[in-house]
C-alpha cells in the first residue's frame, strides 16, 4: 500500500492509474478502523480495479460541546488492516491542506440536513458535505463508497453529488454488526463493559419497531414505546423516528419505504443506528 499525505502526490499517483485504464473506487475515514470500515474497503475491491481510503479527522463536523481532541487515533493499526483489506492507497491530508487559509467555502444540502441528527448536532452536516466534496475534486473517484449506519450522512451525500451532477457512483454498504447486534462504531470505544452490556438495546429496540411497523401499529405508539424501552435500559434517547427512505421526512401510515432512525446517549457514547423496510 502506497502512502501519500500532499496534494500534488496523491494526484501524480492517481494519474497514473488512470492512464492505465483503471477504475478508481474511494473510501473516506477518520480513522480508529473497526470491521465497519474494512466492510467498505472489501465492497470497494468489487467495484474498482484501484482502492483509495483517507484518513481525516474532519474538524468542521464537530460541534463546540464535542471533543474532537479525544477523538481514538490509530494510524498504524489502521495501516495493517488496510493493507490486509487490499487497499493499495492511503491519502493523509493535514487540516492546512483540506481548509488552506483563507477558509470561505462550506457545502449545504438543505432540508434533511436540519432533521435528526441535524437537529441535535447543528452544522454537523454542512462539515461533512464539505469535507467529502473536497475529497472528491482531490481524489476525483469513479466510485465512493459509504456505510449506512449513518443513512442520514449517507442521503446527504447522494444528494450532494445528483444536485452537483458529480461523475461519481455512491454505493452504500449494510451496517456491520457485532454477534449481538451492536453495530460497529469508533463511539463504542467510549463505553464502559457494563454499557457495553447495555448498548444493544438500540438495535434490539430498532428491530422491534419494525415488527410493529409490520403489524400495522400506529407510528406514534412505536414510537412512545421505544423511547419507554431505550429509558428503562438506562439510555437517554436524542431522537428515535420513523421516516421516509427519500427524505428523511417524517413518515405517514400510507407510505412504503421507511427508515426508522435512531440515536441514543449511553455513558459518555452517542450511539446511532437505523432499520431500512418496505411496507406491501
């Protein structure tokens, strides 16, 4: 695995690729790689002859309460995987390349990016609209390639690239779980072992609304009594929503499409989850 932490680098050896008729398939990361993130890099290998990941902590997402300077950082842990998982690139922007001075130019989708984590984490989506946009005129990817554990990031960014009519394929990857259905996150590592124990009530709670959902339940009693299960579990839950897949609105009893999303505090983690399902 080559890598490359400049511009004009990363460029010289994607022209490369390039002039040998390769497709290039692209995996943005802010590093602490768990089996989620490799997931990505495994899809990427399926749909390019040629995989790119960064790693960047992106400091734009973070809000002023949150603490980007005890964000988990691995690099050379995160460098074996990548070579294990056949990336054979890794770019290592610092913030000075990816926000040179003077810094004037931020990326907003509007609507979805106000909802659901949106709300609770304002300009959250904005740093991330930006920053994977840059990444994109730098790397300039046939392919990108997204998980959906955080399917709100992920339609936002789809919606980036149809409204910016960008030349790039986004390809989602299923949430990656552990055996008890904890999907796998860099928050996990802020959990203590008892709320390790506990954690997997998102998900167990997310299950469970979808079979209510299924059995005609109304979405206001679904949703009272996930919130109910998340506290008796000793979670504080931000948001739990049933929604449409399209636009993250919230959802009626006639559509058919929905994604129910969720995200709940636990210790010192902000856990966040979601179940897609088609209703007949």
């Amino acid at each position: 695995m080559q890598v490359v932490d400049n511009l004009n680098d990363l460029r010289d050896k994607l022209s490369q690729v390039r002039a040998q008729g390769k497709r290039i398939a692209f995996v943005p990361t802010m590093g602490n790689l768990h089996q989620g993130h490799l997931s990505l890099i495994k899809k990427a290998k399926q749909h390019a002859d040629f995989v790119v990941a960064s790693i960047f902590i992106n400091p734009t997402q973070f809000g002023e309460s949150e603490d980007i300077d005890n964000y988990p950082k691995t690099l050379e842990e995160d460098k074996k995987h990548l070579i294990e998982d056949g990336c054979q690139l890794l770019y290592l922007p610092n913030k000075q390349i990816m926000y040179p001075q003077p810094d004037l130019t931020r990326v907003q989708v509007n609507h979805i990016t106000t909802l659901h984590c949106g709300a609770s984490r304002p300009g959250h989506f904005v740093g991330v609209a930006t920053v994977v946009l840059k990444f994109f005129n730098q790397v300039q990817p046939d392919v990108a390639v997204f998980g959906l554990k955080d399917f709100q990031q992920f339609r936002v960014i789809e919606m980036m690239a149809e409204n910016l009519f960008l030349p790039i394929e986004i390809i989602g990857v299923d949430t990656g779980r552990a055996e008890d259905g904890l999907a796998y996150s860099s928050r996990n590592n802020y959990l203590t072992a008892a709320e390790r124990e506990t954690a997997p009530t998102l998900y167990a709670t997310l299950q469970k609304a979808a079979a209510q959902i299924q059995q005609g339940d109304s979405f206001d009693q679904i949703i009272r009594q996930a919130k109910e299960a998340l506290h008796q579990a000793g979670m504080t839950p931000d948001y739990f929503n049933i929604s449409r897949q399209l636009d993250l609105e919230p959802a009626s009893e006639e559509d058919s499409k929905l994604v129910i999303l969720a995200a709940a505090f636990l210790g010192k983690a902000r856990l966040i989850d979601n179940i897609c399902l088609t209703r007949s």
